[in-house]
C-alpha cells in the first residue's frame, strides 16, 4: 500500500488540472447518449487486436491510418501485467503513450481493462499474481483440479485487481481530467467460466451451499413483470421462492451453477466499479461472449451478461452503467434488441472482425433502429491500409452524427438491414416504418436471392427526420418507397431528391439533382449497392 500511495501521490503532484465535465451518460427522450465535453457524441469506433496496444512501436502508423478511416474512437486494451508488473509500482508509460497518440489524431479513447479475467481466462495478470496461488487461489473443476481462471471466492485478488483499476481511474484523472480523451472504461472482458457453470473450489462449494442471497431475491420480486423469459420462467416455475438454495430457486444442474457463478461475476464487477468511480467516475460497463445456441454452460463462457442473464447482472452490479454484447453471430438484431433496454443503453464494442462486410449495415441498424450510443469492430488495425466499404460507411455516419443525435430516443429516425437468422438465412422482407407523417417501405436490392452473401448481407441503411416533409436517407444496397401517414392524403411523391454530403462545417453541399431513370420517374428513392452515400429527400402528399 505504501508503493501505492507513493506512486499516486507522485502523479497527482504533478499535474493539478482543472477538471473538465466528466463524460457521462444522459437520457434524451427515449434514448440515453454518451456525453463529452457537454455535448452528445456517437462513439464511431474500431477496437484493436488484443496486443496491438502493448507496443508503442507497432501502434505508431496506425493511429493516422484509423483517423483516416473515419473513426473517431479507438477501443484499446489496457493490461494489468503491464501497469503493475511489481506489486504497487505501476508503469503508466503505455498508457500514457496512447493517450498522447489519440489526442494527436483527435481520437477518443475506450479503455478496456484486462485485468483478472480476459475471454474467461487470467493471463493478463501480473506475474507476482499467477505465482502465488495461496494468495491469488485458482477457480477448480469438480475433480479438484485447478484452471487458470482466479477465483471470485479469492479476497485477496478482488482487492489487488480493485486497487489496480483504481489506480488507472485516478491517473486518468490526473493527466485526462480537462482533456477527456479517455471516455469509457470497460471493467474485464468476457468474463465467464470454463470448462463447467461453476467454480467447484473449495471457497466456492462453501458459498454454492448458502442461500441464494436477498439482494437477488429482492430484485427479482420487485421486476417481476419485466423479467427475461428465461429468468422469468426458471424463477416461476420453482414457485418464485424469495428464500433458499440455488438449486431450490433455479433447478438443478448447470441452470442453478451459471445463476450462482453469474452473481459472484457481477459481485466482483461492481467492486472494481466502486472502486474506479470513487477515483474518477467515467462510464463503465461489461462486455459479454455470447452463447452459441445448443451449448451447455460452461462450453461457452457460463455466468457472463448474456441475455438470460442480464437480470442477474442488474441486481448482482448496480455500479456498472451497461451490458454490451460482442457479437460475431449472424443474428445481429436478434441480439442488439435484447440489449436495447430502458435500464441498458446498447453499445457494441465488438461486432465481427471489421473485415466482415456485414459490418457496416450493423453499424448503421444499431444507430438508427436501436439508439446505441457506439459500435465498434474488432480487428481495426487489421483494415486501417485497406478499410474500403468500412470507411466509406463510417465517413457518412461521421457526416450524420449531428442528425442521428438529434433525432435518437424520438420517431424522427429509423434504421434497416436484412435481419439475419441463426442458420444464415436472411429474411428479405420489406421492412416498414413510420417516420414523421410518411411510411417509408425499405426493400434490398437482392430480394430474390435468399440466402446470405458477402454483398446482400451487407445492405442496410437510415432514414431520418430533419423538417416536416424532409429526410436523410442514407446507406447502400436499399430501395424506398413511402406512403402518408395519419392525417392528410395518402399518396405521397418526391418534390425534390438531391445526392450529396456534409462539409466539415456540417453544411449541406449538393450533388446531382436525381430524376427521371434515378428515382423511376419518381417512384423511390434508391441508393446503389456498393455505394455508401446521402440523399437529402423533400416529398409531397396528394390525392
């Protein structure tokens, strides 16, 4: 503690700024918005591969490069062996580093803290830690053996991975305090079991064998009717028990386990985020692997903040501002609308590998349809050379920032992409939305090919509101068509369709004035597959 001491005062000696507006989370209508620097932004971002961030060296090109793709976000890892690599000295040189390098290229930054748990497993920890297992005990699996996860049940490793984080939390206060350049954290990534639903350590067992505890029983009473289905009905069907077992509220076997693992995960996250807040009170959430459909717990990462889980999560961390999923499953908006909840602004922070052409649609469904307040594929640095439909896409979700901020959390804004099944099948279906005083019918361009390919997969875009009968409607690969809506004549035309884009004043520079064979004579409005682009729509009503 005395290295800790030391090490923090020596920092906050050196710098004393002044404090800018911590970046926060606010509701705006029906949305919440990430704010920085007193006003909304979208984090438009990429996430880097998991040790591109160790080495200065071989993230120095890259920063420019991710600039140049339109980014304005860089989610990077922050490793807990390399901060703390001696117990209570701490090393801030590549954190500091980054900063530096983000605020050159006027990036932001979301730090993702890999701390005692990273895609389940506990090899980011320092070496002082994966050493003394007396101190740091390991999770074990029923036959006694150990697995390279630490245990929750392990005090001692709570309060070093706490005192840790916390330290990070008040050295960016000290040196990004008036600057914000850091404006999320990420408490661990993926946390979950493996190989099993639960840790069978002795500590664990002890635990597994008290009552479920009354912190979790009373949320489930008090959100009784908004349950997830499935926490909802294994809850109910046991007779929506207020006191007893695991096994006696949740049934046997690996339903009980993953509940009883998932409230010791989200335990161990709320810690760390009382701790980090306590230092600087950045926004901070937990990113989840998803399971697979037909896999048991513990063949996928068993507890995390998946979504038969999520209840468990919002009563186990209360600290913690949001769940967000990483997604690498087909089923795009099957997952966002889970996480898309009153209690839970959705941010992606991992979405495909930013090579993935289906990224972009995604990109432009979970800002337009579902309100979230980032995204972000995995891999950035990967494509930063060669980034194609993914800048492109980006460069015009840079120009509609303002207008996506303004209309989220309103009917003003609506997003589209084929919506994607577990089997890879796309359904192909028009979709319908009302936006305004129009209904607007969005078909894609392949609509006779129904199955998923690199280029059908991919299209999607937004249409949004900016004035009475005027719209942006943005994206690649779609075809629309639209109707009145509500009062006034039903039949509705196109007064005026221009192509075109957004200057950096934000300033609209028209293009071609579209007509004739571009709009069918006046029939839709369609923007190109291959073409990430804007129109800017005026349309009419008659009879």
């Amino acid at each position: 503690m005395k290295h800790i001491a030391a090490s923090l005062g020596a920092t906050l000696l050196i710098a004393t700024p002044v404090l800018a507006e911590t970046p926060r989370l606010e509701r705006n209508g029906e949305a919440t918005q990430l704010v920085v620097g007193g006003k909304p932004m979208l984090l438009i971002a990429g996430e880097l591969s998991n040790s591109a961030a160790s080495s200065a060296t071989y993230m120095a090109p890259h920063w420019a490069k991710l600039r140049a793709m339109n980014l304005n976000t860089v989610l990077a890892p922050v490793s807990w062996e390399l901060i703390e690599p001696v117990e209570g000295r701490f090393d801030w040189s590549s954190l500091d580093s980054m900063i530096r390098e983000a605020r050159a290229n006027d990036l932001k930054l979301v730090l993702l803290w890999f701390g005692a748990y990273k895609n389940s497993m506990s090899t980011y920890v320092p070496g002082w830690v994966k050493r003394d297992q007396a101190r740091f005990p390991r999770a074990g699996l029923p036959n006694g053996q150990s697995v390279e996860i630490l245990s929750t049940f392990g005090e001692e490793m709570i309060r070093a991975d706490a005192r840790a984080y916390a330290a990070m939390l008040a050295h960016l206060k000290a040196v990004d305090g008036e600057r914000n350049t850091v404006v999320m954290v990420q408490v661990e990534n993926e946390i979950g079991m493996l190989p099993v639903a639960r840790d069978y350590s002795p500590a664990a067992n002890a635990a597994f064998a008290q009552p479920v505890p009354a912190e979790l029983t009373t949320y489930l009473v008090q959100h009784r009717d908004t349950l997830v289905p499935e926490m909802k009905a294994m809850w109910l069907e046991r007779g929506a028990r207020t006191q007893g077992s695991w096994t006696e509220l949740f049934g046997d076997g690996d339903a009980a386990a993953e509940v009883f693992t998932a409230w010791h995960y989200a335990r161990f996250a709320d810690a760390l985020a009382r701790a980090g807040k306590a230092a600087y009170a950045l926004p901070m959430y937990v990113n989840v692997a998803l399971n697979r459909p037909g896999r048991a717990p513990g063949q996928y990462p068993s507890g995390g903040p998946l979504p038969h889980l999520i209840d468990v999560w919002k009563a186990g961390a209360p600290s913690i501002d949001l769940l967000a999923p990483d997604i690498y499953f087909s089923n795009f908006t099957q997952i966002v609308d889970r996480y898309h909840r009153p209690d839970n602004p959705l941010f992606v922070p991992e979405a495909h590998n930013a090579d993935n052409p289906i990224v972009p649609a995604n990109a432009f469904y979970a800002f337009g349809e579902r309100d979230a307040i980032g995204f972000g594929p995995f891999s950035i640095d990967s494509v930063d050379d060669a980034p194609g439909q993914l800048g492109a896409a980006y460069g015009v979700l840079r120009q509609l920032q303002p207008h996506i901020l303004q209309a989220q959390g309103s009917d003003r804004i609506a997003g589209f992409k084929p919506r994607q099944r577990y089997d890879d099948s796309l359904d192909y279906e028009p979709q319908v939305r009302r936006v305004g005083n129009y209904r607007f019918t969005v078909a894609f361009a392949d609509i006779e090919r129904p199955t998923m390919t690199p280029e059908t997969a991919g299209y999607g875009g937004m249409v949004i509101q900016i004035g009475a009968d005027e719209y942006l409607i943005a994206g690649q690969g779609i075809t629309v068509t639209f109707a009145g809506a509500g009062e006034g004549p039903s039949l509705a035309g196109i007064e005026r369709a221009e192509e075109g884009v957004f200057n950096a004043a934000g300033q609209w520079v028209a293009g071609r004035l579209l007509n004739g064979d571009q709009t069918h004579q006046g029939r839709h409005i369609r923007l190109p597959a291959g073409q990430w682009g804007i129109q800017r729509v005026r349309l009419y009503r008659y009879r």
